[in-house]
C-alpha cells in the first residue's frame, strides 16, 4: 500500500505519501488564496522527500470538503487526475472526519466538535462520539445558531477558533492534514467500508450563479 492523500477544502494545502503503517512525508501550507498554485509543487516535494516516483502510488485519498467551491475543486481534480492517469482507485473521505481522526491523535478521545471556515460567518461543522464516529451529517450553520448543541465540548479546527464565544473549549489541531487522512483511509480500506464519491461536498450552492428571470435579446 502507498497512498497519496491531498486536501484543499479548508485554507490548508495538505499533501501526504503514507505506507500503509506510517508516514513517509507530508507537506502543510495554510494560504487559502493560492490552493492552485501550491498542490502540484507539495505533491512533487513530498515524493521527492520519500524518494517514490508517482507511479509507485497504489490509491489516491482525497478530502470532499465541506468547503468554498474554489479551493475545494482545485484538490478533487487534481485527485481524480492522477487516479486516471495511474490507473489506481481514488478515495473520497468527508474532510471533517479528517480533523476528527487528527484530534483523536492529538488526545481527545470524545465526543467533540469539528468546525472548519465556511466564511459569510458560518462554519462547517459536525459532533463526533469519538474520533472516528460522526453524530449524523456535516451542516453549514452560523454559530450562533448551534451555540446549545455544542456547548461544553471540546472543539478543533479554524471554525472553532474564529468563534470563541460558541466553541469556548478550542483545541488543536487547527488545520487539516493529508496524513491523517491517510492513515484514516488506511483503516477504512482494512475494515473494508465504504468511501465517498469523489465530487465536491458544498453544503450550499456556489456564489457564482446564471441570474434568474433575466430578459432574453434576440435580433428582430
């Protein structure tokens, strides 16, 4: 096994070449402007730091989101890419469950709350009874609005952080990492579970829309 995990669904450009047992290099940059510039540059480091040629990758693991439209497709193509060109199954995995898995590392055991930067002031967000047992399905709410859910659990990503007055128990980590979600795919693929499809987990529709009810002009 040699997976090649990426995610750009939060401000991280996460990048990680994982063996099945550990990590043989990752790459973490946070600039959620220049999600396109970045990945190809971190995938080609992380192998150079391992020394694997791309052609030695048996799958590809990829974050679906919940994220911005922008960013988030920039890690999906580039995911679904390099799966077709190698011939290898490409494996889609909800960018929470990620974070979550990270946190578990990181010593919380449970439950708790993942939120991620969904801007417009809301967050991304999902309970977890532990680090790898979502509560139900991710939403996109503003915090306010879930302010009794979470209340007195701990609490991990960037979401988190921006609003302290709702997710008053913060914790690390605040970023995604690509080689959590390897290592989390690693087990799924062990236990034989399922894994997401490899399209974009928005939540809401893009900003980028054609306008209703506009008039049509055609030549007499």
């Amino acid at each position: 096994m040699l997976l090649l995990a990426v995610d750009t669904a939060t401000p991280a450009v996460t990048v990680a070449l994982y063996d099945g047992e550990s990590v043989l290099a990752e790459s973490n940059q946070v600039d959620a402007r220049r999600h396109g510039e970045l990945l190809l540059p971190s995938v080609d480091k992380v192998l150079a730091e391992a020394g694997v040629k791309l052609e030695a990758v048996t799958g590809i693991v990829v974050g679906v989101g919940p994220g911005p439209y922008t960013g988030l497709r920039v890690g999906l193509v580039t995911a679904s890419t390099f799966a077709s060109v190698l011939g290898v199954p490409v494996h889609g995995l909800c960018t929470l469950d990620g974070l979550a898995y990270a946190a578990g590392a990181a010593g919380i055991e449970g439950p708790f709350t993942v939120a991620t930067d969904a801007r417009r002031k809301e967050v991304y967000w999902a309970r977890y009874e532990d680090p790898r047992t979502r509560v139900g399905q991710p939403a996109v709410d503003r915090p306010a609005d879930i302010a009794e859910r979470v209340a007195g659990l701990p609490s991990v990503g960037q979401g988190a952080r921006l609003y302290p007055e709702v997710f008053t128990d913060a914790r690390d980590p605040e970023h995604q990492s690509a080689a959590a979600l390897a290592a989390l795919a690693a087990q799924r693929l062990a236990a034989g579970a399922e894994f997401l499809p490899v399209t974009p987990l928005y939540l809401r529709r893009p900003d980028a829309e054609v306008p209703k009810n506009y008039k049509v002009v055609t030549p007499k």
